[in-house]
C-alpha cells in the first residue's frame, strides 16, 4: 500500500504554501500539489496591508486584522518585506474626510502597541509614535524648498522627495505618510519553495495537476481522501483546498454549496526616468469602479513601477466581479477573461492598458507622463467568500468532516488560516495534540538570502517581468 499523508494541500498560491510550512514546523507530513512550474505564480500582491489604510471603508477591526496578520507574515518572510513607506492622500474631488483617517491611524498606533506589548519582535514598523505622520499645507510647501534626498530614511525625507513630484494642489491636507511597506511576492515565492524542497515532511509537487478527488471517508480505510493525478492516486487523511479562485472546482465535485465572490484584476509595469531620490508608495484615494477609483503608484528597482487603478478601464474589468448564484459552486468568467488567464493578454491591450494607467498617475504627478511600459501586466483571479466585495479578511471555512477551504482575500492571511487548519486536524484526531509556539520558522530561517535573490529573479525572467520586480528598493541585509 502507497503512502497515507496526514494532510493533502491542493494549491501552491500563498495559502498552500503557508499551510505546508506550518505543518512542516510541527513535524507533520503532507503533500502539496501545485500544476504551475512554480509556487506562488496566481494572483499578484505587492502591499503589505499592516493597517488597511488602502481601505478608508473598512472596519477598525478589519484594519487591526490586516495590521496583525501582516506583521506575523513579515517575521516570517523579511527577505520579500521592502521598508518603504506609503502616501496616502485624498483628492479634493473626493468625498472621504482625512479626519476619519487620522482618527483611525490613532486607534491603530495604539493596537500597534499592544502588539508590542505581546511581544516585541512584532515591532517590524518601527518605532509606534512613528506609525504615522500628517503633513499640512504649510509643511509641504517648506519641505518643498529641501534638497532631495537620495536615500532618505526618516518620514520627513520620504515626503520631501514626494512633494516635489506630486500636485497637491489637488489633493486635500493633511496628506499621510505611513509605515505600509512593500510585499515582494517572487521573493516571497522564492523563499517558500526553496523551504518546501529542504523539507522532509511535505512532498512538494509542482507541475501536477489535481485532476480529481475521490471521498472515501464511509468505507473505514486508513485515509478519507484519492487525491488523483494524471498518473498516480495519493492516499490523505485530511484535505485542504487551497485553490484560490479554483476553489469551487472541488466543492463542485464534493457537491458542496457554497456563497462567494471571484474577481479578476490586473496592475501594470512601466519605467520612469530616473529620478533624484527614492519615494514612498503613492496612493491617491477615489471612489472604486468610478472613473476616480483609486491611483496606487508602488516603486521597484531600477526606475521600475507597479500601477493599479480602480477604474473599469485600468485594474477592473467588466464582468471582472462574479457574483455565484444557485446550485454552482464555481462560476465562469466570460472567454475574453478566460482567455487572459489561460493565455496571457494582447499586445495591444498590454499598452493600452499600461498607457491608460500611466496617464491616471500623470493627473496627480505630472512627470509620471513620460514612463513608458515595460513587461505584462501582473494579473490573476482571486476568490471572496460570501457576498461583500469590500471584504479584505477571509479566512477558512470547514464544511465537512476531515475537510478545510482556504478563503483568504489577502496575502497576509494566510498564516491565520493555517493556524486555523492545524487546530482543526488535531480536533479532528488527525494529528496529535500539539503546544503552538510562536517561535521562528527554522526552515524558513535556514534559506540564504543569495538563494533568495537567484531564485526570485529567475521567477521574474520565467513569466515575462524584469528582474528589477524581484528586487527589494532597501536592501536588507
Ligand atoms: C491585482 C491584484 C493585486 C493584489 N494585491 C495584493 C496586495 O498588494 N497584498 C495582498 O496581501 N494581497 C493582494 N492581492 C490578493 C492576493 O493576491 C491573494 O489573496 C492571494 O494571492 C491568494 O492566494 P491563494 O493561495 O488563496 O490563491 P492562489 O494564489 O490563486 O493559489 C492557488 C493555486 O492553486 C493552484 N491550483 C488550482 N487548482 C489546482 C489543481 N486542480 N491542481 C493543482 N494546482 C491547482 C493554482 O495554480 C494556484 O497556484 C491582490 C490580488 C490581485 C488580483
């Protein structure tokens, strides 16, 4: 008889990954399966979401979720954390008041602290009083008059270099700057595989499809789950479904039901002029699937930036968001979106696109208007459980016995759910009773920072990017 795994994981994105590394730390065996060539290669993200200041609509506990998650996820992968900081600003056309920002940074510094206070490798963000810090009117015009600094280091530096690109006449005051760094997803990638393949407890598979799942929980085996592959059946005692958008396709087979979300969307690549002295992430607020959706500018290396745009013609799509309904349990999106995720995109809609993300910068930094396109665009579907769009914290659901879904909506969730997911297994008397302790992952710790650098980049060179995207701004030692 083959072998019978603890636990069988259906997915290599962020969540399968992180769910594999947990069960890796606790010395239980699993087998991850991933149909790409690579972990990590569906959805991109590029923000580290420790605060939700992306989300003026969300709730305070949703923002100290994000907050919490993120720094857990950021000890664990420093290598793929670039420490820059963001700027976020409201245009005077918008409605949201910068007040109800501010109150809520206030409510998050002093989350922030308690953290600490929990234990004091969580402070990843710097010093709490340094969260964050307002700018008036008055304060950008005399940091206008400093010299740019080409390294700059304190808040104030970070804004001296931004004011002298942006038109805040457009925008309102106090405009913010806050410690929301940067997310490396090749190097997070990067990382995890090279971790997975040291591993002796998880059998990592890539290139294999899951082509079937047969449920065997009512004849009394060993095991509960044939997670079946072109070739070969594997034999599993626990089943995670870590297939992001896809997650349906099994639920479908299980004949589960379930109420959810998938959306589809894209950021673009371009290059900029050099310019004297390096900026924060900008971020200009606006109302989402309006034509003043909000404008996110994240830098990389070498004059390289990433842009989203929540319009219909940049970052959404029509019919990019699908609502399921009825007896389905993975809807379809429509063939031009399907098109793009089996087959990539059209040159012209590459530039089209890119060029109206550029244009949609250049309205808030006027010399944004040179940058030119350079690479696809970063795109993928991901999944939102139930039927809120403006949800930003999923996690996992269970609906069967000896069965886990992974729900999350961003990146930095995933760690949560796999917590989640080990304590489920050992409810369920999969694995024995385990002490969770919050120390380093010694895998993850184990992987040097060179092997780091050569994998990402060439992650960055196997899809179509340029390597600079698989380089941190601030380099960390
Ligand atoms: C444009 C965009 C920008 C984003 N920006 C951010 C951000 O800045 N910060 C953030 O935190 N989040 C961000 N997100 C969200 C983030 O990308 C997702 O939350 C996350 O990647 C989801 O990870 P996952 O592991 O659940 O799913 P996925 O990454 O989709 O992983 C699922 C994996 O399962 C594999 N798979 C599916 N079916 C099978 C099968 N049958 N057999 C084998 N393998 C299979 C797939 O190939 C895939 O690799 C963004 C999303 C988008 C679309």
């Amino acid at each position: 008889m083959g072998k019978i795994y603890n636990v069988g994981i259906i997915g290599g994105g962020v969540s399968g990954v992180i769910a594999a590394l947990q069960f890796d730390k606790y010395g239980i065996d699993s087998i991850l399966f991933e149909q790409e060539s690579s972990v990590v290669n569906g959805p991109p993200f590029c923000h580290l979401h420790a605060g939700g200041n992306l989300y003026p609509d969300i709730s305070d506990e949703q923002c100290k979720l994000l907050m919490k998650q993120s720094i857990e996820m950021a000890r664990l992968f420093p290598q793929s954390i670039d420490q820059r900081p963001t700027f976020i600003s409201v245009p005077k056309s918008e409605k949201i008041e910068v007040e109800n920002i501010e109150n809520r940074l206030e409510m998050l510094v002093e989350y922030y602290k308690e953290l600490i206070n929990e234990d004091p490798a969580n402070e990843i963000l710097g010093a709490p009083d340094s969260y964050y810090k307002l700018y008036s009117k008055e304060d950008l015009i005399a940091l206008e008059k400093q010299p740019t600094v080409k390294w700059p280091k304190s808040s104030d530096e970070w804004m001296l270099n931004t004011v002298k690109l942006i038109d805040y006449e457009k925008l309102k005051t106090p405009v913010i700057l806050v410690q929301e760094y940067g997310w490396n997803l090749f190097r997070f990638g990067a990382q995890a595989q090279l971790a997975l393949k040291k591993s002796e407890k998880c059998n990592l598979k890539i290139d294999t499809l899951v082509t079937n799942v047969n449920d065997v929980r009512d004849q009394n085996l060993a095991y509960n789950w044939e997670i079946c592959t072109n070739d070969t059946v594997f034999k599993v005692k626990y089943l995670v479904n870590s297939c992001g958008f896809r997650t349906g396709i099994l639920d479908e087979s299980l004949h589960l039901n379930v109420n959810r979300l998938i959306e589809f969307k894209a950021a673009y690549v371009s290059k900029w002029q050099p310019i004297a002295g390096l900026i924060p992430e900008l971020v200009f607020h606006g109302e989402r699937g309006t034509p003043q959706g909000m404008a996110q500018l994240t830098p990389y290396c070498d004059d390289h930036y990433q842009i989203h745009g929540m319009t219909m013609d940049i970052t959404l799509f029509d019919n990019g968001l699908i609502k399921l309904n009825g007896s389905e349990a993975h809807p379809e999106f429509d063939a031009d979106i399907q098109q793009k995720l089996q087959c990539g995109w059209n040159e012209d809609e590459v530039k089209q696109r890119t060029e109206n993300a550029i244009d949609f910068i250049a309205k808030f930094v006027p010399t944004f208007k040179t940058a030119k396109v350079a690479g696809p665009p970063l795109f993928g579907a991901q999944q939102i459980p139930g039927d809120d769009p403006s949800l930003r914290v999923g996690e996992v659901s269970f609906p069967s016995k000896f069965y886990a879904r992974s729900e999350i909506v961003k990146a930095s969730s995933a760690l949560t759910v796999a917590n989640q997911i080990l304590h489920k297994t050992q409810e369920e008397g999969i694995i024995p009773a385990i002490s969770f302790k919050s120390d380093p992952n010694l895998l993850l710790d184990s992987i040097p920072k060179n092997e780091i650098d050569k994998l990402a980049s060439d992650f960055a060179v196997q899809r179509g990017y340029p390597v600079a995207l698989s380089q941190l701004v601030i380099e960390r030692n």
